[in-house]
C-alpha cells in the first residue's frame, strides 16, 4: 500500500549490510529484515545517510531496495532516493516503487538558503518523481545544512499532496514538532506522519510533542519499538525508564564519524548482520572504544537482557 499521512510506530534506517571485501551481503539483508518484522517495526526505510546510500552506484541501490522490499513481508518500505540531480532521482524513484516500496525519502542539497529555494526544490522534485509517489521530507539540518522552519515545512507539504510525512531530525526540534500539530490543530496544514531521526536521542519527548514514532537506525530498534508503543498507550513512566537505561550507548552510537562503526559492531555482536563491514571511505573503531562499548553493553544489561552477550 502506497504510504500516507496515517503511518505511525518505527521505521528502522536499516543499514546495507557489506562483506568484509566490500561486497553486498544479500543473506545478512533477509536476516536483518526477519529481526525487524519480528520486532514488530512498522516499516522499513533503506538507502538513508547511515545505508551508505552515497557508496552504492544505481544499481545496486535498487537491488538492495529491491531485496528488502521483497522480504519485508508486506510492511512498507521507504526508500532513499536523494540525488544530486533530478533525473537519478526519478530513475530511482520509480524502480523503487515498481519493486513495491511504498514511497520515497528525499533530503535537501546543501545549497538551498531561502524559504523560497527549498519550497521550489521539493515542488521540482515532487514534478519529477511524479504525482503519484508519496515522499517525505527530510529535514536534517546537522548533516545538510539546510535549516527547514516550520512556516516552510507547511508550504511543502500545502503545495505538494505527495507530502504524506516528515522525517524530522532537526536539533533542538521539540518545539518544531509543537508548532507542527498546531498548524494542523487550526487548519493551516493538512495533517501528516511525523517520525523522527537523530538515532532517537529525543524519542521519549518527541512522542509526547506529537511525533508518531521513530524512522532512525539505532543498534537497538526493538526498543525503540517498546518506547513508542508505551507512550502511545499513555505509559510515561515506563517509556522514560527504558529510554533511560539505553541512553548512554545511544548516545556513544550518535557521534559523528564513527556512529555507522558503532552501529554496525553492535548489530554484528547481537548476529543482526554477519560482519561490521563498512564500504570505503570509513572510519573505524580502536581496541579502546570496542572496550568502551562493551562497558556501556554490560551496564545495559543489568535492565534490558537484549544487551547480553548472544
């Protein structure tokens, strides 16, 4: 089913999962899309920042987007399809939604500057994906630069009915996200999904501001599955206790430059893919910070038995 302003819960960013020689890991694809769906995500979202989108040429990207799509068993899939130009978009675009994902994600260049430039950008790039592909916004200003307030975002989603969500990953952004539900509230934006990013540094709050969930690669996604769910069903408390325990290693997996490293170490040390590998250009981890994971994993577990050693 095509996507739409309804969807809610967490839609991973799952990584592409890579052979210690580079290669794409087709097996550690279908393992890791098992975990998700047994997990009960909501959805997938593939070839994002940390899916090493940028080290993928065109066709493998559609063959790993492809290769999740098909074992996802049914839950939506969105698919990355930023570009420097719109024509590799397109093409992207829709041999995703031919494969079966149900929309398409697309970021911001870092050029943009002016509440006009972006508005233009997302209405060209809503003309060449086509009218009826559902895409969302994806507003990261850390990364892109590009700074979204909430006046433009309502221009976007106002001008383009493909806008069914917003990614929202700007920091500070809890009264974004306020200010978002009240354009909503008095009329002036029709409703849409917002799921937020920054490996859910805010989640406990964003879900009490008005997010509908999560759309971030945490090592860890079946917390933040747990943490959605317990505020959506009004229970604060335990929501916060259990972001709580996750926050330091959380944390130590949100810093720039080595936070796919992070990510990728800890989802091969809990055998969600076969091997940390990263494609070249990366970065790497030291002895003393494999150490350090380790330290915040056992402290981990002494609340969450997910962090014990498998």
């Amino acid at each position: 089913m095509p996507l739409d302003a309804t969807a809610r819960g967490v839609y991973p960013i799952a990584p592409t999962p890579f052979h210690p020689d580079g290669t794409i890991d087709v097996d550690s694809i279908d393992r890791l899309t098992d975990f998700y769906v047994g997990c009960g995500a909501t959805g997938l979202t593939v070839l994002g920042v940390m899916g090493e989108a940028g080290k993928l040429d065109q066709a493998e990207g559609i063959a790993v987007a492809t290769r999740y799509i098909r074992r996802a068993a049914g839950l939506p899939v969105i698919v990355g399809v930023s570009a420097p130009g719109f024509a590799a978009m397109a093409g992207l675009a829709h041999a995703s939604m031919e494969a079966g994902a149900a929309g398409v994600m697309i970021a911001p260049p870092n050029s943009l500057r002016t509440d006009d430039q972006i508005a233009t950008y997302y209405r060209q790039a809503a003309e060449a994906i086509g009218a009826d592909v559902p895409f969302v916004i994806q507003d990261y200003p850390l990364n892109f630069s590009v700074v979204m307030t909430p006046g433009v975002i309502r221009r976007i989603v106002q001008e383009n009915a493909a806008c069914v969500m917003l990614k929202h990953e700007d920091w500070p952004g809890l009264e974004k996200i306020s200010q978002l539900r009240a354009f909503q509230a008095d009329g002036t934006m029709r409703p849409i999904s917002i799921l937020c990013g920054n490996g859910g540094l805010f989640l406990d709050f964003e879900c009490e501001r008005g997010a509908d969930g999560a759309m971030t690669g945490y090592a860890f996604p079946d917390m933040l599955v747990d943490v959605v769910r317990l505020s959506q069903a009004g229970e604060r408390d335990a929501a916060h206790d259990l972001f709580d325990a996750h926050l330091p290693l959380l944390r130590y997996e949100q810093q720039p430059g080595v936070g796919l490293a992070v990510r990728k170490y800890l989802m091969a040390r809990r055998g969600l893919i076969a091997s940390d590998a990263q494609r070249r250009p990366a970065g790497g981890l030291t002895a003393t910070a494999r150490a350090e994971i380790e330290y915040l994993l056992a402290r981990l577990a002494q609340h969450d038995p997910r962090a014990l050693p498998r």
